[in-house]
C-alpha cells in the first residue's frame, strides 16, 4: 500500500470522531441496503440455516459451535490485550492453547469445563477503548448494521484470526462459510422480536449492543434517574 493511500485510510479513521455527531446521515442508502439484506436474508440465509439446524445432530452442531468460538479466541485475546485486560487476554489464550489441542481443534470446550471464561472482543471495540469515535451508523451489503468504525476494524480483525493463515483457498472458503450458516442458525425466531419500524428496530438494537460490549455490561449512571419513578 502506497503513502497516499495510507494517508486516506488515516484521515478517515481519525475523522470518526467529528463524524459521529451525526448518528444515521446515510439513512436514505442504508433503508436501501437493509431491505436488500432482508430479502437476502429471507431467501437465502435462513432456508440454509433452517438445513442445517434440521439435518445437523445436536452433538455435531455444538461442536462445530465450539469450533467457530474456538477461532474467535485468539483475535479476543489480541484485543483484550491491547485494550490492556491483561488477565482476560491471558486467560484467552489459554483457553484457545487448550481447547486446540486438548480439544481437538476446538471441537470440544474442554476450556470451559476447567473454568476458563469466555470473553468476546473485536479491534471496533479495542479503537473504542483508545477513544476513537463510532462514526455515521452504516448497513453493509450482506452483513447488516455496522459503523465506520466498526467496518474499519473488520480489516484487522481479519488478519487476527487463525483462518487467515490457511494457505488454501477452498478450505478457508469453506470454514468461514460454516461459521456463517452456524451463527445465523443459532438466531433463528428472533425475527419475531421486532418492534415497529424493523430499520430503526435493528438500527437501534446494534447502537446499544456496541455500547454495551464496549462498555463490558456495565450501564451508564445515566439511566439511574429512571430507577425510581415514585
């Protein structure tokens, strides 16, 4: 990558913060996108989810579940540690070492068993943690509700997976389209839960989500006034 290209990839990182004034300035393209990804969604995802939950044994969707948490674990722990959760990254590796080996690929959540927690990190997150702002809320072709921040960080976080160190095009192909079918599969019905407005319902479900992740559950002082209504 040349120095003018990395210039442009720097300025728009950096002018996240001024961006994020604004919550939803693409509206207009991003309804576009999300009734795109509807369709995609009812027509394509789910019939194949629906496959797989109903052709899979419990046994062998729980381990091939195992298997995709197994490959996030090291990407988690990278963030942890670069977010300076020391003892949580640590703890990530382990249980990425073990359940690797001791479990066969990650086929088994040996880790757990032996009290290793599961934790879940992405480098969105990690430029959070740096002060980096969210930017415009953005909806990406095929995998819904982003920002710019958070559509940045997919780059990096890429590169922090094992699969990206698979020298064979079809074997990676095919392990990140399992690990999409699989996710997809554990989420079937919660289309039921939508309220209203289904843009603005999953626009504002992702913008909590990300506060709450990066925030590690805790909840904002400000919503202590609505504690008490007497």
């Amino acid at each position: 990558m040349n120095i003018s290209k990395l210039s442009t990839l720097f300025l728009i990182i950096f002018s996240t913060t001024i961006l994020s004034t604004e919550i939803d300035p693409f509206q207009e393209i991003n309804k576009k996108t999300h009734n795109f990804n509807i369709v995609l969604d009812e027509h394509l995802a789910t019939p194949v989810a629906r496959i797989y939950k109903k052709v899979t044994p419990d046994l062998v969707e729980k381990s091939i579940t195992n298997f995709t948490h197994n490959i996030e674990d090291l990407s988690i722990a990278i963030n942890n540690i670069l977010q300076g959760k020391i003892n949580n990254g640590v703890s990530d590796l382990l249980r990425f070492t073990i359940n690797s080996s001791l479990g066969v690929l990650g086929f088994f959540d040996v880790a757990s068993n032996l009290g290793f927690e599961k934790h879940d990190e992405d480098f969105g997150q990690t430029l959070a943690t740096w002060g980096m702002g969210a930017g415009p809320y953005i909806v990406l072709p095929g995998l819904g509700p982003s920002n710019l921040r958070d559509t940045l960080s997919m780059i990096p976080d890429a590169f922090l997976t094992p699969l990206y160190v698979i020298d064979h095009d079809r074997t990676s192909y095919s392990l990140t389209a399992i690990d999409i079918v699989e996710t997809r599969a554990r989420y079937l019905g919660l289309e039921s839960v939508v309220i209203g407005d289904d843009y603005l319902f999953y626009r504002d479900a992702y913008l909590q989500s990300r506060e709450f992740d990066i925030l590690d559950g805790e909840i904002s002082e400000e919503f202590d006034e609505f504690d008490d209504f007497d």
